[in-house]
DNA sequence: CTGAAAGCGCTTACAG
DNA sequence: CTGAAAGCGCTTACAG
C-alpha cells in the first residue's frame, strides 16, 4: 500500500487514543469534550499540522471554509482594493478566498447560468455585479448566504455595502457650483457593451439634480467608454467645441486622469483656464492633484467580509441589511472658482 | 434563501435502472459503456438538470479542481495584474483560484508553518515572495507542483517565470548613459523589514554594474521604503544636496512617480534640469510621460497559470523550467540629454 | 463526555 | 459491457 501524504482526522485521533467523533468536535469548538480531551486534540493537531479536508467536511453536511468573491476583473484598482480588504478579514479567522472574475457580460451569463461556485463556498460576496431578476435568483439558488458590495440595492433582504453614489456626485458638483461655476460639463463613463451599473447611473443622476436645482437645464454632457484613454477621448471632444465649459466633472478619477492629460497636452491651464473634479480619489489623484471626492474602498471590502462571516455564525449574524459609507471631498489643485 | 436541489447520481441510475457505475464513466467520457447505455444516460442527465457533486468527485478521485495562488498583496497593480493573467487561464479551464496575502514576515512565516493551503489545492503559484531553504522545503511538502513568478531562482526544478530585472537595470541606465549623463543617482527602494526581495538586489546590481562599466566608481544612491512616498521622500533628499545629479534611476515607476511629485513642487524642470527614470511601465507611468522599461506582467501570470496547469496533467507538462519575459525601453518626456 | 456507525455522493478496482 | 462493493474523510444522530 502507498503511504498516505497527507495526515487525516483518524491520525489524530489514533495519536490521542480517542475517537474521530471526539477530534471533530473538538476542532469545531463544538460542545460535548471534556477541557482535557479537547486540549489533548488540540496540540496533537497542531503537531500534525492537521488540516480538515474542506471536501469531506462539505459532503458529510458541514462547511467548506470557503467564501466565492465575485468582481469584474482584478487589474482594476477599486476591485484590487475591496479584495484586498476581504482579504484581511478572511486571513484573520482562515476562511478561504476563492476567486471569481467576471469581465464581460459573456462571463456573467455563463456564471450565472454554470453556478460554477455551487456546492463549493458557503458565502459569497459579489462587486459591483448589476444584476437582473434572473441572476438574482439564480445567486439565490446557490443556498448560502450573499452579501452585495455595490451595484443596485437588492430588492430582498440580501445585505448591501457601499457609498451613495448620487451623493458622492452631489459633492463635486456642489463644490464647483460653490466656488461659482455654472458652465459644467460632464464626462460620463459608459459600458462598451450597454450593461447598466449602479454606480455610473447614480453618478449622472447626482449631476443632473444639482444642475436643475443650480438653474441649468441642459448641461454639456460627453459620453465616452470607461478608462483614462476614454476621459482623455472625452476631453479632447469638449476642447473641440466652440465654447469650452468652465468646469468639468469627471465621472471618476480615471477619467479625469485621462481629461488632464489631454489638457496637459493642449496646454490648457488647470485650474487656470478649466476646473476639474473626479469621483473615487484614487492613488494616482494624489499625485495629479486633482480635486475628487473619496470614497472608502478597502473598509467596504472588510465590512462584507464581517457582514458574510456573521451570516455563517449560528445566530445568523447582526449585520445591518444596508451599509452606506460616507464618502468625502477631497480638494486639491485642479479646482479653482472660474476666471 | 430557496433549498438546494438535490439530483444526485442514484437518480440519473434509476431514471435508466443502470448502476452508479455505469452513470460514472458515462457521465467522464470513460470507455467501457455501451453507446446505447451511454445515451440513455446522457439524456436523463440532461432532463434531470444533473450536476456532479464536486465534493464527492474529488472525495473519491483525489483533486480538488483548485489552485493556490500566493501574493504578498492584492492592492499593488504588480500583484493584481499578475493575478489577472492567471484567473484569465484558470477561468479557461474552470479551475478554481484560491487566493492567499502574505502582507509582511509575520504573515509568511505562519504560512509556511501551519500551511493553509495543505489539502485544499492541486497546485500553487507563489509570486515574488522570498524563499528560505526550509521555506522551500515547507513549501514542497504540500505535496503539490509548484510554480515561483518572479523572486530568487529556485534551486530545484521548480519552474520559474519572471523578468530579468538586472538587465532591466541596465537598460534604463544605459539609457540614460547613451544619451550623454554620467552624474547619475538610484533612489532605492528597500524593505522596512529588511527582507531580500529578488527584484530589488538585482536592479541594484543592474545599476552598479553599469556604472562601473562607464567609468563612475561610486554613484549617488539614496534608500527609500517602498512606494510613491517613498520616491517623494528620496528626491527630498537628493535635492538638499550640495550638487544635483543630471539624472536619477528609480527602482520602480512607484518611486519615480514620487520623485517626480517633488521635483513638480519644487519647481525643478523634468527632464530639462534633471532626468527621471524608473522600471514596470504602471499605467500610471504614461500619465505622467515617465520613461521606463516596461515589463508583462499579466502574461507572466498567464504563463505561470499554464505552466501549472500542464503540470497537472497525466503527462506532466512540458513546460521549460524556466522562462524569462523580455523587458523594454519606453522613452518618454522625462528623461533627456544634460543640459 | 465519548464512541460506533450510518451516511454524504462520488470513483475505481474487482468480478461477472 | 455492467454492477456490487469498498472506500475517500468527514459530520451527526444515536447509544452508552
């Protein structure tokens, strides 16, 4: 017979001279062992370097120790962030992260159709994801516990974490209306394949009320596909119109990354000649000094890790159903009252 | 939430009153069912929406269907992007990523001890971090094959993927040395827990080498924490010295985008009065019109996603046991000849 | 408190 | 080609 590599519950048990019934509810903190015995397990473990095998625990009713998380790609900063503070959480209590990316709506029909993560996580916590009636009870189907980090507010009771992007939008443009702007165009992102994401409709909203509420009615509006060649794209469209706006708010800190670039490069003064603000308060708006309003990224990662955590304790967890986080004006050199 | 349906293997023998057996090797594509048998399977399968448990597939079978993929962090475009390329092969092939951080020592030493991932995966890719000789040891006892991006060659016949960051080195030195500068410093960037990283000794070595090749026995070099503060910090001090140099090498575009930051508020022109150089080709390093040598970082996690996979599989894999990805000179607004 | 035993849903020799 | 049966490594009633 060839050796077995990997050490089972029945080592330990053999090692304690106790039974596999014992080892398992001593390592589950389960009541039902005797302090002694339980410490006797416990360090034979530990010696052992005991590991639970996550498939037999699943097939046998208990849990996987794994959590899906479920973001539209990775090499993005905001999603980067957000796991990263999913991440901290998971390490300090040994859940395991398993990952899921889904980049374009192809991907998400197929997960969503596949389930691919059925049977395999006890939790999961999904980004940004818009999702329709259909995918929403397909997510149901899965049997465990999800927790949305953005996107649309989920019509059940399924618990919610992120910021009012509305509002978030409100305040860049409350701050240039303020300072005395009133010619503001914006520069909005849209997905190349049509999908609807909360977080850009909630933004153009924001603009729009405070705009009607300032007294303009129609404001300038450029449309162009996300990222910082798109904010550029979009800048390069307003410089060429007649009339340049006196401020401009971008729909994120990419895009207006992109929208001071393409100023940079016509030599158009900021904040001289043209104010501009983004949304996020990204790494590099430090760096380019631009003006946004910051939202907290890393902590809405963390906080739908404790939400999903608590949602596998026993008691079904106390996390609040919604969790909206503040976000905050952040000023820096790229806005200034016009000239 | 809605219970899982529970169509098992039993049903879909039943439904066609053959044996779990034969519904097994029906269901695998396995040889040894007659096409009648295995039609009348198939097609109750289908009827009955039957998915395999994987739980009890891997019970029996031994794989788990997963692989480990271990980044010191998530929030750094490096680590992300790398993690982009791999889930791009992984998604491919439906093989799950569980993702592992190890942030600091601590973190890495608890790794490698209590070995987390033991049991849990087929494989792992372990990216950057640094490995002792009973780290490695530890790190084959997973019983699994293992593949390093990036860090110090493993001894072994581990299989490696990375750059060449000595010849990086070089080739933004012997940039900055072929259009005429020779007073030229290295801001580098260390470890604040003194751990050796691969990378960062060999763009050191990459440096010096240079130097002495042209001539400069003892070059300016002034050492930093890691990242953009970092580089602020490092160009602080070499501006507060007696002389300037004509052009700083930067260890990473993170560091040049720092120096540059406070050349910008010190008014110091880039690159008339000074040039700046770094290595990764960020996104943020367009932006900002930084000259660098830009290396792939998505398709070495692509690499290393394939290299794993084939190793997987029955016949070993193919894979050379070492790849090194060519790296490449940008050059753009920041550097020039001397004035 | 503790253990023997019955599964969980599969895969895989081993027989027929 | 086909099936009965022995696991894979756990969890969980059920007894003692």
């Amino acid at each position: 017979m060839i050796p077995r590599q990997t050490v089972n519950m029945t080592d330990v048990a053999q090692r304690c001279g106790v039974s596999i019934a014992s080892v398992s509810r001593a390592l589950r903190g389960e009541p039902g062992v005797s302090p002694a015995t339980r410490d006797r397990i416990m360090s034979a473990a530990r010696e052992l370097a005991y590991v639970v095998s996550p498939e037999a625990s699943r097939l046998s009713g208990g849990s996987t120790g794994r959590v899906g998380v479920v973001v539209p790609r990775i090499d993005a900063w905001f999603y980067a962030t957000v796991l990263a503070g999913v991440a901290d959480e998971f390490d300090a209590v040994g859940v395991d992260l398993v990952l899921c990316t889904l980049p374009d709506s192809s991907a998400r029909h197929r997960f969503f159709e596949a389930l691919p993560l059925r049977r395999k996580v006890d939790a999961v916590i999904i980004v940004s994801v818009p999702l329709s009636a259909r995918e929403r009870t397909r997510l149901d189907q899965l049997g465990v516990p999800t927790v949305q980090v953005g996107g649309h507010h989920p019509p059940g009771r399924r618990p919610w974490i992120g910021i009012d992007d509305e509002l978030a939008a409100s305040q860049a443009v409350g701050h240039l209306l303020r300072i005395g702007h009133r010619d503001i165009a914006m520069i909005q992102a849209v997905d190349h394949e049509g999908t609807a994401w909360a977080a850009d409709e909630a933004r153009i909203r924001g603009f729009h009320d405070q705009m009607t509420a300032a007294g303009v009615a129609e404001p300038t509006v450029v449309r162009v596909p996300w990222g910082i060649d798109g904010g550029a794209h979009g800048m390069e469209t307003l410089l060429s119109r007649s009339r340049l706006p006196s401020a401009v708010f971008c729909h994120s800190d990419e895009i207006a990354l992109g929208a001071l670039r393409t100023l940079r490069k016509a030599g158009v003064g900021v904040p001289q000649q043209i104010s501009v603000i983004g949304v996020d308060d990204h790494p590099s708006a430090e760096l380019s000094e631009l003006t946004t309003v910051a939202q907290p990224v890393r902590e809405q990662g963390r906080l739908a890790a404790v939400s999903v955590l608590g949602a596998l304790q026993d008691d079904g967890g106390v996390m609040p159903a919604r969790t909206t986080l503040p976000t905050r004006l952040v000023i820096r050199n790229s806005t200034a009252p016009p000239h």
